[in-house]
C-alpha cells in the first residue's frame, strides 16, 4: 500500500508521495489515512541514511524479537519472521522470533530496555486498549511505536453458502429493518473493528438500527467457523489465507462459505499478486472491498481497514538502537528482495521509518478510537 523501496533520502516512495483521500465518483470518500508532512522531521531521515554499521557495534548480538500471537503458523508469526531473518542478515545478529502472545509480549518488552527484548505486532496493540481489554496500555504512551514492515489485506467476513445475505448491502438493510443479524467474533481487537463499523454503518443508514448487528464472542478462527456451521452465527470475520478454502467447497456442502467483505482498502487489494491466493483472484477479492462494497462510516465516507504490522520498542531503549534498525530496515526495502518474500506469503510490503509509521498509526487510534467511543455513547 506504501513503500516496496527507499530513496537516497531514507525515507520509503510510500512516505515521500503519500496522497490525501480521494474522492470516488459517488461522491464518497475513502478512508485513508494522510501521513502528516512528518517529511519536514528531515532529522529522521538523515539518520536513516547513515551507514548501518555505524552503529551495529551497540547492537546486542542476540535480540528476542517477541510477537502477540501463540500461534507459530498464523500471519503474526509469519510476518515477523521474514522482517527478523532480514534484519539478521543485514546487522550480522541473531533475531529470534518468540509467539509469547499479546499480554506477555508487552510485559516482556516493558522489562527490557537493553534493547535485547523487541516487538513485532499489528494493530490489536492499540485497538485492545480502546475496547477496554484488561492489562492493556496505549502503546503510544506506554512504548515506542517504530517502522511498519507489511500489511495483510486479506481480514474479511463471510456468511455461509445458503444464506440470504448476497452482499454486505443486504446485511446492512437486514438491521435497518428489524432483523437480528448475529456476527461471529473474537472480542478486542482486530477481529472487533471491522463488527463495530457494522453497527456503525447501520446507524448511519438508521438511528438505532445498529443495535441489531449483535456480536457472538468466539476464539480462534475455527471457534468463528464453527458458530456458523452450528446455526449460531450469520456473519463470521475470517481471511482469505483462513477462508478461501471454504468458499471453494459446493453450496450443498455444510461448511461452505461466501466472502462478503474485505476491509482492506483498494490501494492495498491492488498491490496483492494479480494471481490472488487459491482461486481467489486480485479482480475477485477486489469486488468485496471498497468502493465496489461500501460500508459507510459517515455520509460522504466509507469505512477500510488495514492490518498492519509495526515495530514496538521499549520507552526507555536507547533511541540509537532504534535508528539502526530503522536504517537497517530502509537498506533492506530499497533492496528489493523482502517485498518478494512478504509478496509470496500475502503480505503487501509496507516499509514506513519509525517517525512517519509513528504519526499514520497515531490517527488510525484516532480515527477507530472514536467510531468505539461514538457506539459506547
């Protein structure tokens, strides 16, 4: 969605020719998120541009780098793996990556300001602290947030094969009407968001219509499958990497599934293989996402998501550190070989230097902050 390289400037194409919102020719706008002209930090970039070696030497020799997943198989997992294998490479270090999960990920990492403890996480690390989720602090004030590596376009919601629900208009107007719409989730993060601009949309359409988007709280991914093949939920979050094999499946079959929306904007969508993942081709996946979908989080904007993996580092770690990584990461971007790996694995490449991630993550908080705050209310 942003950078595949960088410049002698240090900073990603991404970070240099970001654009403000486009408006669609139905008058609605996406909802992309500017990047403030951080550019004028110039000191951020010039620090980028130095020699890594220069300061590799204060690097320590082995790093933990400590995940919010459990899992070892999942896109957490995967994408801190190639973004660690990278880095190892090019500071001559070795990076371990730890799937400790969220809440002893962030411990960890808040009791090591060495440097020899790091973390790599997507969105949940401030989405959990607006949904009130015990333990959890703003990562902003707690931490400090650096560069973003990739963005998964695949998060996604799906109903079965038989449902009467053809698209996410039908869902929507279903609310408006009166109809209980039950949608399979698991509660306080990035599995969340996309249910609450659900409700949010609904309301839009009618005041108190949202109210009829009910969460059914669920787990894993298979805990979210298996409510809708019990007749308990109509809409489950899910993915593509997830998912798509259940919409391969015929309709007779009971776990067969249909896409219904992408969250992902199109900007992002477009830069996924032209080949897709399993028969699921770019053009395909395309037409669940905005504006072919439109899930309206005002009047004149519609709502995307983008699931992004960023660094996160201990408040007090050593700012040096931090750059070193940074320049580390701007070499191995402009480089040109991780995008391929990211790219194979259904990773949109997304290399933004830590000041710049910092801000555009900054304004997502508060962007989904107050679509939470406004439904609370």
């Amino acid at each position: 969605m942003y950078a595949h390289s960088c410049n002698a400037d240090g900073l990603s194409e991404g970070a240099r020719n970001f654009k403000l919102p486009v408006t669609l020719g139905s008058g609605r706008e996406i909802m992309n998120f500017t990047r403030r002209t951080l550019l004028a930090a110039v000191g951020a970039a010039a620090i980028l541009v130095q020699p890594v070696a220069g300061f590799s030497k204060d690097l320590p020799r082995n790093m933990r780098m400590v995940i919010g997943s459990t899992s070892t198989g999942g896109d957490t997992y995967q994408a801190a793996a190639i973004v660690a294998d990278a880095l190892s490479d090019k500071l001559g270090i070795n990076i371990k990556v730890d799937a400790v999960g969220a809440a002893a990920g962030f411990k960890a990492l808040a009791r090591d300001k060495r440097g020899t403890t790091i973390m790599m996480f997507h969105d949940f690390a401030y989405l959990a602290e607006l949904y009130g989720g015990k333990g959890f602090e703003n990562p902003f004030e707690a931490f400090t947030v650096g560069a973003t590596v990739a963005t998964n376009p695949a998060n996604a919601y799906l109903v079965s094969k038989d449902s009467p629900y053809q698209n996410m208009s039908d869902i929507l107007q279903a609310a408006v009407d009166g109809t209980r719409v039950r949608v399979a989730i698991q509660p306080g993060g990035v599995s969340e968001i996309g249910f609450s601009a659900m409700k949010n949309a609904a309301n839009v359409m009618k005041p108190g219509a949202g109210e009829n988007i009910v969460a059914v709280n669920t787990g894993s991914q298979s805990d979210k499958n298996q409510a809708m093949w019990d007749g308990l939920a109509d809409v489950i979050n899910g993915s593509i990497q997830a998912n798509e094999q259940f919409t391969q499946l015929p309709e007779d079959d009971q776990k067969a599934m249909r896409f219904v929306w992408l969250t992902s904007t199109e900007a992002t969508l477009k830069e996924a293989p032209e080949a897709g993942m399993g028969k699921l081709t770019r053009d395909a996946m395309l037409q669940y996402a905005e504006p072919e979908t439109s899930v309206p989080l005002d009047e004149n904007t519609d709502f995307t998501f983008d699931k992004e993996f960023f660094f996160i580092f201990n408040k007090d770690m050593d700012p040096e550190l931090i750059d070193t990584i940074d320049g580390a990461l701007a070499e191995i971007y402009d480089e040109g070989n991780i995008q391929e790996r990211e790219k194979a694995a259904f990773f949109t490449p997304n290399f933004q230097p830590s000041a710049v991630a910092r801000e555009h993550l900054r304004e997502k908080r508060e962007t989904y902050g107050k679509l939470i705050k406004d439904l609370d209310g």
